[in-house]
C-alpha cells in the first residue's frame, strides 16, 4: 500500500511539475477536469457497483452526511461570528463541502478496491446534497445582492452531475438485479483504469502554495475547525452509531476528514466574494493535509 500512495504522490507531483513548466496551463484542468468526472469517474462508479452487493442499510450514509453538513456549518459560522459577512459566508460554504468526486474515490478504490466504491458513493449521495443545496444557500445567504436560493437550481445541479446520476441508476440497476453483459462491463473497466491517473494529475494542475499572509490566520482557524469536528463527528459515529457494518462507519470518518471540494471556487466567483484567495488558499492546503492524514490512516489500520 505505500508503494500505491508513492506512486500516487509522485503523480500529484507530476502534474505540479507540468503546471509550472507550463505544459499544461488553467484551460488543460478543465478538459482533464471534464474527463475525469464526466468519463472516467462513471465508469469507475459502473464496474464497480454492476456486482456490488447492497442493501437498504447503506441509506444511512447519505443521512449522516446530511445532518453532519448542517450542523458543521452552523457550528463553524457560529465560530466566525464577529467577522464580517464574505469571511462568514466563505467559511460557511467550505464546511462540510467535501471532495469526494475528484480527491476520494481515486484514493479509496485503491484502499479499498473490493468494495470501497460502493460505501464512498452512498455518502457522496449526500454530500452532493450538501455541497449543491446548503452550500449555495449559504454562499448566497452571506452575499451582497445575490438572488436566493431556489430548488430549480439544486435540482439542476444534481441531475447534471453524471456520476452521481450514474451511481443512482447503478444502485437502482443493482437493488433490481439487473446487471449490465460483460462486454460492457470490460469496456468500462478499460476506461475506468485511467480515472486514478488522470485524477491525480489533475489535483497536481489545481495545487497552488501561494501563500495569502492577510488571510493565514483566518485560515489556520478554519483548518483547526474544520479537521477537529470531522475528527469528533468521526470518533462518535464510531463508538456510538448503532451499525453493525464498520465500513460505515470507516466512510463518514475518512469522508469528514477529505478537503474542501473546488466547487466552492465558481460559487465564490459568483456571489462576488472579496475572500477568493482565502478560499483557494484553504483548498490547496487542505488536499495537502488529507493525503497524510489518509496515508497515516491505511498505514495503521488497513
């Protein structure tokens, strides 16, 4: 396994490198982007949950990470309270808006590969939930003039994610007993192989370590915030959430603990917040924290 995650830093590194010689440049992590969430991830998500066995007892992770994303959220502006509305509204929408899509399930089908996918899928149900209904509307709550938040725009957001509608259609596939011939099955795993690859290159592209001094107090409180209450949220649900399936409860820990998803970025752009480079800032630095927190994890407990 260390060997995994050394060829995964190396990866990242790769696509740091190639940013800075400026082979790839802003426009490439789109296309890469588009790739990967829109081709790969799918497919990765079509294999792997075409034979999966499920059950109705899974529904508990969506759950959780909805009321977690709630709570999280009030509890961090609650924290912020005495700053002013784009600090409050910014580290609002970074609470509890994970990156599962991009950072997770590339790092978890190599942790886990049996069945990894299917829990982490589960949660991201609900995180999308989170980062698509409650993070905008708190994005827009926060903002000076902004139109509030309606539910055309969350549905719209969630049918227009390709692989959380192809987890759903997958997961309704499987609790069917319908599952997809093998040819299909092998022209999808083909294209899957490249979703780990791709997508670590990519988070190579996105990483930047510029260093904003006006907002590094700001964002060290945030990062405190925001690892300690994945970290508590995580040691309660494992010594006192009434499932006997500890991959659950493995799931919600490592998934509170992922770094903040690069979506806040376009919502902070829109709702015209002065606070991008704090937000940019606490994105790369928390991809930065969870690859060690998630290497120290598989190296002591898979």
């Amino acid at each position: 396994m260390t060997e995994q995650f050394v060829m995964i830093i190396l990866l990242i590194a790769l696509g740091y490198l190639l940013k800075r010689i400026n082979f790839l440049k802003a426009a490439d992590s789109q296309v890469l982007s588009t790739l990967v969430l829109n081709v790969t991830l799918p497919s990765l998500v079509i294999v792997n949950l075409n034979s999966a066995d499920l059950d109705f007892s899974f529904s508990i992770l969506p759950i959780m990470m909805i009321v977690y994303g709630v709570i999280a959220k009030l509890i961090v502006i609650t924290l912020f309270r005495k700053y002013d509305n784009h600090i409050k509204g910014s580290v609002g929408m970074m609470t509890a808006s994970l990156n599962i899509g991009l950072f997770a399930y590339p790092l978890v089908n190599t942790i886990w590969p049996k069945d990894g996918m299917v829990y982490f899928g589960m949660a991201d149900i609900g995180g999308a939930i989170i980062m698509f209904g409650v993070t905008y509307f708190v994005g827009s709550y926060f903002s000076e003039g902004a139109d509030q938040f309606n539910f055309k725009f969350l549905g719209k957001k969630l049918i227009s994610s390709v692989p959380l509608v192809t987890y759903i259609v997958m997961f309704i596939l499987n609790m069917s007993n319908i599952h997809l011939p093998h040819v299909a099955i092998d022209f999808f795993t083909i294209i899957s192989k490249a979703n780990m690859p791709l997508s670590m290159i990519l988070l190579g592209v996105m990483l930047n370590f510029k260093i904003e001094r006006h907002f590094l107090p700001i964002a060290i409180k945030y990062l405190v915030a925001h690892y300690g209450l994945g970290l508590f949220a995580g040691l309660m649900v494992h010594y006192f959430l009434p499932v006997s399936d500890d991959m659950i409860k493995t799931t919600l820990l490592i998934a509170w603990l992922l770094p903040v998803g690069v979506a806040i970025i376009p919502y902070s752009i829109q709702f015209k917040y002065k606070t991008l480079p704090l937000i940019g800032m606490v994105t790369n630095i928390s991809i930065v924290i969870s690859i060690i927190i998630l290497y120290v994890y598989q190296a002591l407990f898979v």
